[in-house]
C-alpha cells in the first residue's frame, strides 16, 4: 500500500470531478417523475466499475430499480469482500432551504471542512461514500494491490426501503458468497475521532388516517358535537409516550435487549459535548427517554416519531372547518432483538383500542427492517480497525448508530457473514437535510483507508 498516499495526491481532482458528475443526476427513488434519471445513474455506475477494473459488470432488473453488480475475481481461493451501497437518493426538498441547488454540486468550505466540503443531494448518503470503493478498487487494480476478490452490489431503492433486494440477495446466494461485507453509509465521530458502526437501529414504518364526519363540516353548526380528526389524531398521538417519555404501546419493550453497566460505561467514553450538540441544533435542552444519555437515546433505546402530519385547512388566512380526515407518518427505531413486524402489529393493535367511537383508524404499514449489532472480535472489525489505525494514527471506537440499514440484517441471514461499516461521514454533514455535503477530505480518507481494509482483512483471514 507504499503508493496509496500519492495516488490519491495525483488523481484527487478526477475523483472529485468524477464524483460530482454523478451528483449532477437526480437518482430520487421516492419519486417516479426521475425514473429515467435513477435508471441512468445504474448505467453511470456500471461504467464506473468497468473502468475500476471489474472484469463483469451487470445490471440486474429488479420489480423495482436494478442492482449493479460487479465483480472482480482474482483467485476463488484467496477470500472475497462484498461492498454494498445505494445510488439512489433521498428527495431534496424543501428545495429554497438549500444555499446551491441541490443537484448542482458546489465546492463549500464549512467550519467542520475547512479543506472544503462538496455540497449536493447524495454527497454523503450515500454516492460519495460508494464511490469510495470504486476509487479504492481503481488504485488496487491499477497498482497490483488488489489482495482478494471483490464484488460490488449497489442498489437504487435504499431510501425506499429496500423492497426488492431481499428476493435479490436470496435468489443470488452463490453469486453474492463472501468472506466479509463492507459498506460505507454510516458515519464517524469526528474526524480525529475515528469510529466504526457496530449497530444499526431497526425500523417500522406506518401510515395512519382517522376519520371523522363523511365530509368537511362548518366547525361552528358541527363544533363541539361531532369528533374532530385532527383533535382525535393528536391526542392518540400524545398518549404514545408517557410523562417520561416511555413509548406507552403495551409489549413495545418486551423483547428490548438492556445493556449491562458495563457496556453503558464503556459507551460513555466516546468524545461527546453535549453543549456542542445543542448548539449545533440551536436547542436549550435535549429531550427524550427518563434515564438515558442522549447517546444511549439514539443508539440502544427503541423511539416513536411522528415524521409528518395534514389535515384540514393549511392554506392562506383562516378557513372554518372541520375536516374529514386527519394523517400521520410515523416511524419506530427499533433496537436488535425487536421484530419489526410484531411491532408493527402491536402498533397497530394498540392505535386501533385507543381510538374513540366516534371516529375510523385506519393503520397502513409502509417498510421496516431488523436492527443490527456486531461484534469487534470479529476478523472484519479487526481488520477494519487495523486499516483506521494506519491512516488515522489511532484506534477507532466501536460505536451504536440511531440510523437504519434495514438490509444489513438480512444480509447476515441470507449470506452468513458479518457487515463491517466503515463510514467516514460526519453528523454535521445534514444527510436528508438541505445543504447535504461530505467533505472532501473524508472522501479521500476512505478511499485511502479502504485499500488497508483489504490487505488486513486478508492477511487475517488467511491465517484463520
Ligand atoms: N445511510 C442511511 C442510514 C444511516 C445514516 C445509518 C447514518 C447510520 C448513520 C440510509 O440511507 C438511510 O437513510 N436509512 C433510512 C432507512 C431507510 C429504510 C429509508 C433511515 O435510517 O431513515
Ligand atoms: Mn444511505
Ligand atoms: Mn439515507
């Protein structure tokens, strides 16, 4: 790996420049006006693995948006890292919020990025993390340091919820075999803070609607004498969380794995200020759960949020009514050991009980995954902490992630191997926000560090 350092010195500006091509297509799975632009961004992809060094490069329909595959087999003995990432993105809006538009990267320097940060829907979540891997792939391959096999499987439906991978993964176990999965689409604390994602919270997500009357009434001849949705849908969803904020669903913490002191303690070592939390957020106080960190609050402890919620009249100045209907979208976190299926039965068991006579709940069940921990005995995490340990200068700290990726679970089960997650992204760097960014140089950190990850990890496991 002598080269790695001067490589990326010498090619930096094409890996930026190639990244930035990529952000300019607007590959937003949720919203099927940008079909031909997700579609195109699979074909950019399998380009991009072509030219890396992959010797087959395949895009695989799927019910929904193809996977691309790639894969580069050196020697079916020697072991095999399968890198997983998505190349769709999450929608941009609310799109004035944003300083550039958001599918027309900028270069921005920022406190966190003094060395400049690249601002674009995707930049960090996750095309310029995936990208990492390309890069890494292509110094590997262009300076004979590739030291095993390789396969790349990179979906467009991750925002979406992964809907038609799972069929994908299971139809193609022998395709997809391999000795360790990587996946960069977390992040790390800081960066002279390095850190490795050792969980992943699990997710359900549902849609409500309540209603009331048969159509929209006048709320001074109706009011007071008929249920009002939108009063109705409040205060249901008020009484999920009791005066300690504990998520008051009856068997919600049932199968809730309770970490011992021991490992609270340990978690509590990570670098954290929580004055800088709040002022990042411009926040007095943090909220959430009775005696929890806000650590252990978006990390081990299973949440319930309201993530949208309409009714009634919204528009300019005042209308009297009472709606018909009022809705929400609400979204579980879910910690390992919490089946997302049960909880969402048991969600939808408890909504439909609380509901008064007087109106309709209807409980409709969107997505949902599994959580995920693994441990840092594993040859995976060994290597991956040995490879941050030479491009960092020291050992990275194993830490739970709030955030989903509700395929990781099933990979575990479908392929039987662990799923190492090397993010390099920053909290800071408003991932689904507006002015979404990753900086430039976390970018070529990973690309850097990846290559490490290989030669270790094979170094490991071929002395297992
Ligand atoms: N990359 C994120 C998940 C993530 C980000 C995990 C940062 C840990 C740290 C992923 O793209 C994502 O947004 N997942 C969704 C779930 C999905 C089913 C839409 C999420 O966590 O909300
Ligand atoms: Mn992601
Ligand atoms: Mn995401």
């Amino acid at each position: 790996m002598q080269n790695i350092k001067s490589y990326i010195d010498e090619h930096k500006q094409r890996f930026i420049d190639e990244l930035i091509d990529l952000l300019k297509i607007p590959s937003i799975s949720a919203d099927s006006a940008y079909k031909k632009d997700v579609l195109n961004t699979a074909d950019a992809i399998k380009v991009s693995l072509e030219k890396a060094g992959c010797d087959k490069v395949e895009i695989c329909p799927t019910d929904g948006y193809p996977i691309v595959y790639g894969e580069k087999i050196i020697d079916i003995n020697l072991p095999t890292v399968l890198v997983y990432g998505h190349y769709d993105v999450q929608p941009p809006d609310p799109l004035d919020l944003w300083n550039s538009p958001p599918f027309e990267p900028v270069i921005q320097n920022t406190d966190k990025h003094p060395e400049g940060a690249i601002f674009a829907r995707g930049a960090c979540d996750d095309k310029g993390q995936m990208y990492m891997h390309v890069k890494a792939l292509e110094y590997m391959t262009n300076n004979n340091e590739l030291p095993c096999n390789v396969k790349f499987m990179i979906e467009g439906e991750e925002e979406v919820g992964s809907a038609n991978l799972g069929k994908f993964v299971a139809a193609n176990r022998e395709k997809l075999e391999n000795d360790v999965i990587l996946i960069s689409d977390t992040g790390m604390i800081a960066k002279n803070v390095p850190s490795i994602t050792t969980g992943l919270r699990g997710l359900s997500y549902v849609e409500v609607e309540v209603t009331g009357p048969n159509r929209d009434l006048h709320s001074g001849l109706y009011g007071g004498a008929v249920a009002n949705p939108i009063n109705v849908l409040t205060k249901m969803i008020a009484s999920l969380h009791d005066e300690n904020n504990h998520i008051t669903i009856p068997g919600f913490y049932d199968k809730v794995e309770n970490l011992s002191d021991e490992e609270r303690a340990e978690m509590a070592k990570a670098p954290f200020s929580l004055d800088n939390y709040k002022k990042a957020l411009d926040i007095d106080a943090v909220y959430g759960e009775e005696g929890y960190t806000t650590n252990e609050r978006n990390s081990i402890r299973p949440t319930l949020d309201v993530n949208g919620i309409w009714g009634g009249y919204t528009g300019e100045g005042a209308k009297t009514v009472i709606a018909s209907k009022a809705f929400a979208k609400i979204s579980m976190r879910l910690v390992p050991n919490q089946d997302w299926e049960e909880i969402t039965q048991l969600f939808k068991t408890h909504f439909e009980s609380i509901a008064p006579d007087a109106v309709k709940v209807k409980v409709t069940p969107h997505h949902g995954g599994q959580g995920y921990v693994t441990p840092i005995d594993s040859t995976g995490y060994q290597a991956a902490s040995k490879a941050y340990e030479e491009t960092f200068g020291k050992t990275p700290i194993p830490q739970r992630s709030g955030g989903s990726i509700p395929i990781v679970s099933l990979f575990e089960q479908e392929l039987k191997s662990k799923t190492i997650l090397m993010g390099f992204g920053l909290d800071s760097d408003a991932i689904h926000s507006p002015n979404e960014h990753f900086g430039v140089w976390n970018y070529l950190k990973g690309i850097e560090t990846i290559p490490w990850f290989y030669k270790y990890f094979t170094e490991l496991k071929s002395a297992e």
